[in-house]
C-alpha cells in the first residue's frame, strides 16, 4: 500500500513538473496539481439500475445493471461505441466537456456507462461477446486526423481536432487511451439497456432530455418507445 501511494505522489509530482514546465496542461499533464480543472464544481452521485440474478459458478451473479453518475430539467447522456460516459467529461485538451456546459446551464445531468461497457461490464460473459477497442490507426482515420485519409469528399474540412491528431501528441493520447472494448452482441445489449434505462428515467421523478453519441443513438429511440411517460 506504501509503495503504490508514494509511486502515485511521485507519478503527480512528476506530471505537475512537466506541465509547469511546458506551460501546457493538456493530456496527462493536466493531472498536476497547477493545473486548474475546467470542469464545473457539483456533488456527484452515482448508483446502479436494473440487473437480474443469473447462477453462476459460484452462485447467483448481478447481471444487465446500468451504472450512472448523477453530476435540475434532468439530462441523460448516452456515449458512443468503444467508448464510456467520460465522452461528455473534459475534453482530450482539458477544455470543459458538454456536461459542464449543461451543468452551468442549470440542468441535472447524469452520465452512464452504457450496459455491457465500462462500468457496466456484464458478468454474464457468454452472452456479450467484447471486441477490442480501436486501433490508433483507426482513431486517426474516424476521429482525429480525417483531413490525411480524404475517406469522404468532406474529409479536408475536418480542422477542429486540437493538436495534431497523431500519436506523441498529448491530446490524441489522452483520447486514445479512453478508447475501450466493445460489446458486438447488439441484442442482449439492447434488451439490458431497454429494462435498465427505464429504470433509471423512472426514478429521476421527471421527464428528461436524452443525448447520444454515435452507436448510443439506439438508447433515446429505445427508451422513448418502451418507456415514453
């Protein structure tokens, strides 16, 4: 316990020098201590929904549950693949994230690890098939380098990725490294996500705004069907 606390003090002191050094507080040199979060300030909660009992080996495993953070109309953020609820969080160059902005806005906004992902990892393994998160090669292609590959007339508009889009560069890395695994088996997926996130929209006491991202679009469509009121 010692050595893991003193190699995390010397890994901060470490990372507060670099940035005080470059000026830079972007990627991991944004955890020293001078560097200011962007984030806005708020109580955070978190709790889980939904899940079921399954036996397992060694008994009756929770399976299907639905972790949320709740960081006062409320809004719901659904992430996209290969990918948690961090999406809304600061930005990979330590701008405020759209949780913030919604956050200063007045709202209640809760933040899941979409079900089989994450902090929602299933415990039922042989009904969630996982695949493995992107490679950079095709980070850079999708999301932060687009103008190189011209995959699509429209590719050499792409400007707005901070930095270079390229591995070495802080912001990249940073994005990079919260690319996950993600689960391919769509139809367990999506009956845990219907009966967990009613859940979660029936205890929140009112009706709320959902936000998705990419493959998380499936949730507001599904939601909105089973669970409209």
């Amino acid at each position: 316990m010692v050595r893991l606390s003193l190699a995390n003090m010397a890994l901060g002191a470490a990372a507060a020098v670099r940035c005080l050094a470059s000026g830079d507080c972007v990627g991991v040199d944004a955890i020293g201590i001078k560097c200011a979060s962007k984030e806005a300030a708020h109580p955070q909660d978190f709790f889980y929904v939904g899940g079921r009992y399954i036996e397992g080996a060694s008994g009756n495993v929770t399976v299907d549950q639905l972790f949320c953070v709740a960081a006062t109309k409320p809004i719901v953020f659904f992430h996209g693949g290969r990918t948690t609820g961090v999406t809304w969080l600061n930005t990979p160059d330590n701008r405020p994230g759209w949780a913030t902005y919604f956050l200063q806005k007045g709202h209640t906004v809760y933040l899941v690890d979409i079900t089989g992902i994450g902090r929602s990892t299933e415990n039922n393994i042989a009904a969630f098939t996982m695949l493995a998160g992107t490679a950079a090669e095709g980070v850079k292609r999708g999301f932060t380098n687009v103008e190189a590959y011209v995959t699509y007339p429209q590719a050499i508009l792409h400007t707005q990725w901070p930095g270079t889009g390229k591995k070495g560069d802080a912001a990249f890395e940073h994005f990079k490294k919260a690319i996950i695994p993600l689960s391919t088996s769509r139809i367990p997926q999506g009956l845990a996500l219907r009966a967990s996130g009613c859940e979660l929209l029936s205890v929140l006491g009112e009706k709320a705004y959902l936000i998705s991202h990419s493959i998380g679009a499936r949730a507001p469509i599904l939601l909105s069907n089973d669970c409209p009121q």
